[in-house]
C-alpha cells in the first residue's frame, strides 16, 4: 500500500506545466468539500488531540498524517458512509484524498476498512470537547455576528438501536448466555447442563407472532424468562467454579456478561414492582439509557443528550450526557459557557420554556439579559414597544434557527441514529457531526459573500 503526502510530493515536481494536481488543486478549492476544509483548522485540532508522538504500536508509519486522520473523521461526516464505503470512495477520489492531505496510488488502494475504525477508537480516548471547541471559534470567530446573543436548547442524538422491551431484552440474555454455556462446555469436553430454554424459546416465539399482546401473557413471558436467566446464571457460575483456571474470557465477554448480570437484577426488581435507575436498556451498550421527551410521534429515546448553545448559527456543545438531566437548570452554564467561548458578556437570551424558572429569569434581571420568556403576572401598563419586538424576534431565531439546525444535523452529517460500539466513539461521532455541519454552514456563507462580490 503507497500513500504519500500531497504537501510533501509538491516540491519535487520540476516542471509547474507539467504538476497535474494544479488543476485538481483549483477544483478541489472551488468544491464544497474545498471550501469546507479551509473552514476547518486542522493543524491546531491535531496538536491538541496528540499528546504523545504519532507513531503506530509496531512503530510503523502511519497511513495517514494527524491532520489526515482528523479530516477523515469529519470526511466521515460529511458523507454518511460506512466505513468500508467511506475507503472506497476515498481510494476514487482525488478530492477526497486532499481533503485528508493523502495521495493514494491507484495500482495499491486501501483494501481494510477497520482502518477507519481504529484510527475513530484511538481519536475518541484523547477527545476534549472544550479544548477542540476553543480552537474552532478561534477559527470561526471573524465570520460571527451577534455575539451577545445566547440561543439554547436540549436534543436527544440517538442511537442505532432496535427499540427495547423486557421481552426482547431478557431474550437476548438468555440467548447469548446460553450460547457462551454451550461453547465452554464443548471447549471443556463437558455436558451441557440441562435446561428449559428450547421451551421458552417455542413460546417467545409464538409471542412474537401475536399480533396483539395480552398483559397477562407478557407477564406470564417475563416470568419465565426471569427464571431461565436465573438458571443460566447459575449454571455459569458453577462451570466457573469447577474450571476456572480453563476459562478465560474476552474483555468483550466479561463486559457482555456483567451487563447481563445487572439486567437480571433490574427486571427482577421490576417485575416486582420496584422502581429501578439507571436502567439498562441494551447489554451490547449498556451505557444507553431511556431519555423521555414528551414528543407526540417519539416520547421516549435512547442516546445522548445534548445541550447546545448556538452563536449566529453555529451549534457548541454546552453539555451532553449519556443519563437523563433536567436542562432548565444549566441556562446559567450556557450563558458562562457562551461569555468564556466570545470574551464579551450576554445581552439577549432566547430559550423554550423549561428554562423559564424562577432562578434563571432573576439571573438574567441581575444581569440585564433580555430574554424570550412570558412574562409573569399581569401587563405591565407600561412596556416599550422595542423591547416587545426584541423578545418576539429572539423567540423566532431560536425556534426557527436553533430548531433547525437539529433536522440538519441529523439528517445530513450522520447523528440521527448513531452506529458506534461505545460511547467514546458514539461522543466522537456525535462532536464531527455537528461541527462538520457549522463548517458547511460557514462554507455556503463564504460561497455567497464572493458571488455578492462578483455581481
């Protein structure tokens, strides 16, 4: 496999008439992946994603530069593909190539798409949110207007996930569970031990076949899964003990079954009528939980939420996390996040009306930030006509602006339904995604400023 580095191969070309990339050159620079790229401070992102020096374990040269490797994640964004998709699009495209600064020879392509996988693993342990979105307003900050205006709101980023219920989960338990028993038994010249899950498994089925679910059926389900579940824990926990120096299980393994574990433990707690936290929804990412929203079509998802601040129409992540959390109470961090992000002070605020608390409208009298929010009590006899007219328009901006902005994210820089095994990666995605979309949103800024000028 041949990569070379476009900016290093450029000195050497002897003849300017003969430099075929000039013309490509030219282009890629009047390409929207052109112009995103001038949008995207590159080097300064690398330097603070690499702490240590860019060598590979074997202490190989790495295929791609550190910028390279940045670029590709925001590449990966931009394109929506798989990662398999994504390599042989970049192995056919000389735009692409220089937008990860990487010459590609056609007679040896890259073939292993896990390239893109390991390159988003190792990226997504050194990923400082904070520091990176410093270094991309430093970028951006010229092309800002109205800086004193705070725009926020929450969102649920979800994952790509089937959509759970006891049933499925306590089947995937069980089946999984029952699959490891097996193997190790074999592996152990041992017989299986007995159980009811060839049972259990004919009556999920014809479960599933229902058209309708009765109560009193999926709790009679419940129940049988529960005790399945509770045999196959058992019968695991005594082939440990009688082999355990024989057993040895993947890092991938022992995470799958202590996920398990606690599962059992929280649907036996349910089916009792307990209420349980921290519910557990997937044991392939346990780390997901149940975000209610309250939407008509969707009042319940599962992935990160996110609470972002918006700065002339580009998006800043404020907050995330993976457990649900009140964002009426973070209207103060918002407005400091936004203060330390532009080095000047908040004038207006425009929010919907879970931060219109008590606590949140004093802060903003205390410092005289107009906001969107109803007014308490009665009408005032004596209110200025502009600052009416300043809260109808703040109030439209961030319904209409920072509404948007959320459909545009998730429906063109892949963070609708992330696929990720983890949440370092799912968090990596989730950053290159809205940042990939404030680059474009810049770029077609830029596009239309030079046609203006031309006409």
């Amino acid at each position: 496999m041949k990569i070379q580095k476009i900016s290093d191969i450029t000195p050497t070309l002897p003849f300017t008439e003969f430099d075929f990339l000039q013309s490509y050159r030219d282009s890629f620079a009047k390409s929207e992946l052109g112009r995103i790229h001038s949008q995207l401070p590159l080097k300064e992102l690398a330097a603070a994603c690499t702490s240590r020096s860019h060598k590979s374990k074997r202490g190989k040269k790495p295929l791609f530069s550190c910028e390279g490797e940045i670029a590709l994640m925001f590449l990966k964004s931009y394109t929506g593909l798989s990662d398999d998709g994504l390599i042989e699009m970049l192995n056919g495209s000389i735009h692409m190539q220089m937008f990860c600064d990487a010459l590609i020879d056609p007679s040896c392509p890259i073939r292993d798409g896990k390239i893109v996988s390991a390159i988003r693993n190792r990226l997504a342990r050194l990923l400082d949110i904070d520091s990176l979105q410093g270094i991309l307003y430093a970028k951006w900050k010229d092309s800002l207007k109205d800086k004193d205006l705070c725009l926020t709101d929450a969102t649920c980023y979800e994952s790509y996930l089937r959509f759970p219920t006891d049933i499925k989960l306590l089947w995937e338990c069980c089946h999984w569970l029952h699959k490891l028993l097996v193997s190790e038994c074999k592996h152990l010249s041992e017989r299986v031990p007995r159980s009811k899950y060839n049972d259990v498994d004919k009556a999920r089925l014809a479960y599933a076949k229902q058209r309708k679910h009765t109560a009193s059926s999926t709790r009679k389900l419940r129940r049988r899964l529960l005790k399945l579940l509770s045999k196959l824990l058992s019968q695991w926990y005594r082939l440990c003990k009688l082999y355990s120096p024989c057993i040895s299980l993947s890092a991938e393994q022992e995470k799958r079954l202590s996920a398990i574990r606690a599962v059992f433990r929280q649907q036996s707690a349910l089916f009792s009528g307990k209420e349980v936290r921290h519910r557990i929804v997937s044991i392939d990412r346990p780390y997901l939980r149940p975000i209610v929203r309250g939407k008509e079509n969707k009042r319940v998802e599962f992935g990160a939420k996110v609470n972002n601040i918006q700065i002339d129409g580009i998006s800043f992540i404020e907050h995330h996390s993976f457990e649900a959390f009140n964002e009426g109470v973070r209207l103060k961090q918002c407005v400091e996040y936004q203060e330390s992000l532009t080095g000047g002070k908040v004038k207006r605020v425009g929010a919907d009306s879970i931060y219109a608390n008590n606590a949140n409208r004093t802060m903003c009298t205390e410092k005289g930030i107009t906001t969107c929010f109803v007014r308490k009590g009665p009408k005032p006899k004596e209110e200025s006509e502009c600052l009416r007219t300043a809260r109808k328009i703040i109030g439209n901006l961030r319904a209409t602006v920072m509404e948007g902005s959320f459909g545009n994210q998730k429906q063109h820089y892949a963070v609708g339904r992330i696929k990720a095994r983890n949440m370092f990666s799912e968090t990596l995605l989730l950053f290159f995604g809205i940042h990939t979309a404030n680059a474009a949103i810049l770029a077609a800024r830029l596009m239309a400023r030079d046609m203006k000028k031309v006409a």
